[in-house]
C-alpha cells in the first residue's frame, strides 16, 4: 500500500505507522474488515509486534478516535474561555467555523470522518463518542457563549440551545457534503467560502443594532 510505505512515513515511529495503517485499511474495508494480520503486513512487521504497543485492535480504533476527537475542531474551546470567546461575537463564529472548515478539507480528518459514518450503525461506542464530542458538548458550549452574548447585549434574546443548534447543524451538514462530493470525485469549490457566508447569514438574523 503505497500510501503506507511513503519516504515520509519511514521518520514515524512503528506506533504511528500501525495507525496510519488502521486508518486506511478502515476507511477501506470497515472495522471487521481490517485485521490485526493486515495492519502488521501493510507497515511491514510481524502481527505479534502489533501487541507490543496495542492490547488488540479495539484499541488502535480507539486511537483512532481519539485523534479524530483531538483535531483544531475539538480542542477550538481549550485556546480561549467560552466567555472571552463569546465577548467576540461574530468574530468567534467566524472563527469557530473556520476550525470546522480546515478538518472538512483536510483529507487525513476525511478518512477519519468517513470511518465514524461507517461505524455509527453498527458499534455503540463510536455513537456514544460521537453524540458526546461531535453534538452535545459543541452545542452545550455554543449555548453557553450565545447566552453571554444576549447578556451583554449582542444578539437578540432568544433560547440559546436551539440558537446553537440551529448555528452547529448547517457546519455540520457542510462536512458531510463535502466528504460525499469527494468520494464521488467531484469539486468541492462550491462549497470553499459556504463556511464564512452562512455566519454571515447567521450573524445578521441574530445581532443588534
């Protein structure tokens, strides 16, 4: 698998080779589909080395997530509080978008992303994990940022739950969008600046003044 066996892939450590590895048998045969015997003949080691940094293969998948949960997108709160976030305003949602836009374009985050549509239906951990990082504490932390911004005279009163929601719900459907034009090899350029015009949109129906 040329993918695996690139010059750049031989400066990684044998534990970041087994997870590229992962990653690309799963995007390509699914969880079930990728073995542990697999995995060890893409990166080039005997199966019995795998254990020597994973317990079984549950495990890397759960490596795999973890990444997945750790891109800019996931840790975006953790550089500022949700209030000096939120005192921004639209600067924030612009900026919030932008960190969805940059995994939506990149294509080691689109192999992930395609991984977790694939497991949703069938493995109740990904779903359980997926519900928890993806919906309910990005809209929790949306919510609570719209709140402080009706407070502070921003934006117009409103239940910030659903304001979040109805802000969260079009980032996500863009991600979506685009990873189903790339599967089907298909320009995405029509989608390049949706990001920034639907905060755009989004801003004007909601601000002050």
């Amino acid at each position: 698998m040329e993918s695996i066996q690139s010059k750049d892939n031989t400066k990684k450590s044998t534990k970041e080779k087994i997870l590229d590895a992962a990653l690309e048998l799963i995007s390509l045969y699914g969880y079930k589909g990728a073995s542990v015997r697999k995995i060890a003949k893409a990166v080039g080691i005997r199966e019995s080395a795998i254990y020597n940094h994973f317990k079984n293969k549950e495990e890397i998948f759960k490596e795999i997530i973890k990444n997945l949960f750790s891109s800019p997108f996931a840790d975006f709160f953790e550089k500022r509080s949700i209030k000096d976030n939120a005192l921004r305003g639209k600067r924030f949602l612009l900026e919030y978008s932008a960190s969805i836009k940059l995994v939506s374009f990149d294509i080691k985050n689109e192999k992930l992303f395609k991984i977790i549509l694939l497991e949703l239906m069938q493995n109740q951990e990904v779903r359980e994990l997926f519900l928890r990082f993806f919906y309910q504490e990005n809209i929790k932390k949306l919510s609570e940022a719209f709140f402080i911004m009706m407070h502070e005279g921003l934006i117009r009163h409103s239940d910030p739950m659903i304001m979040a929601q109805e802000f969260f719900a079009p980032l996500f459907y863009y991600r979506l969008h685009i990873l189903l034009l790339r599967l089907d090899k298909k320009a995405t350029t029509s989608l390049s600046t949706i990001f920034e015009k639907h905060v755009d949109f989004f801003w004007e129906s909601i601000a002050i003044g």
